[in-house]
C-alpha cells in the first residue's frame, strides 16, 4: 500500500512539470506567419485556428504585400519551387560572385 502510494505520487509530480513546461513556452503569431502559411497551403481550419490567435484575419492585400517584399529581396536567379533550396542541395556562386569574393580576398591582403 505505502509502495502505491509513492508510486502514485511521483506519477502525479512528474505529469504535473510537465503540465507547467508546456503553458511556459511562449508562441509568437504574426501576420507574416499567417502569410507564409496561407501561400504554402496550409489547411483552412488552420488557418481559422491561427487567425484565431493572432487576433484577426490578414487581408489579402497584406498578404500580398508581404509577398512582394520577399520576393524582391529574394535572389533573381533562385529557382526552387517556392523559394526554397531542396534539403541536402547546395547553392553555387556564379563566377562573377566568385571572381568579386576573390578581389575581395585579395584587398584585404594588401591592407
């Protein structure tokens, strides 16, 4: 019975740290968030459920805003699919990046 009883209790005193980890971890929601998941194609109840905890709905406007934003600060010759590089893949430099990284290393030798 007094076995039980500790068993019971330590159970219960380690669910309820864990309970307290999880509430003290802070989510951030913003509206570019909301963007970026909206043009990824997230789910609608999703995005109910985020627009939910962000307070209101972001206009497409401003989504679109956003979008023009990251697509003009976004390399000319990135092509992926969604502006993302594929995992494990490399991006090279093209030989005038390379030629200016070189002129570069080589003003800073005269210095």
């Amino acid at each position: 019975m007094k076995k039980s009883l500790i068993i019971l209790l330590a159970a219960g005193a380690l669910t309820s740290n864990i309970a307290f980890a999880e509430e003290s971890e802070e989510v951030v929601y913003s509206t570019e968030g909301y963007c970026l998941l909206s043009n990824e194609g997230a789910s609608d109840e999703y995005l109910r459920a985020y627009a939910k905890k962000l307070g209101a709905k972001p206009t497409n406007s401003v989504c679109s805003s956003f979008k023009k934003i990251v697509e003009e600060s976004r390399p000319r010759e990135w092509d992926y699919p969604a502006g993302r590089a594929y995992p494990g893949s490399v991006i090279k430099l093209s030989p005038s990046q390379v030629a200016l990284l070189k002129s570069l290393k080589k003003k800073d030798g005269q210095m």
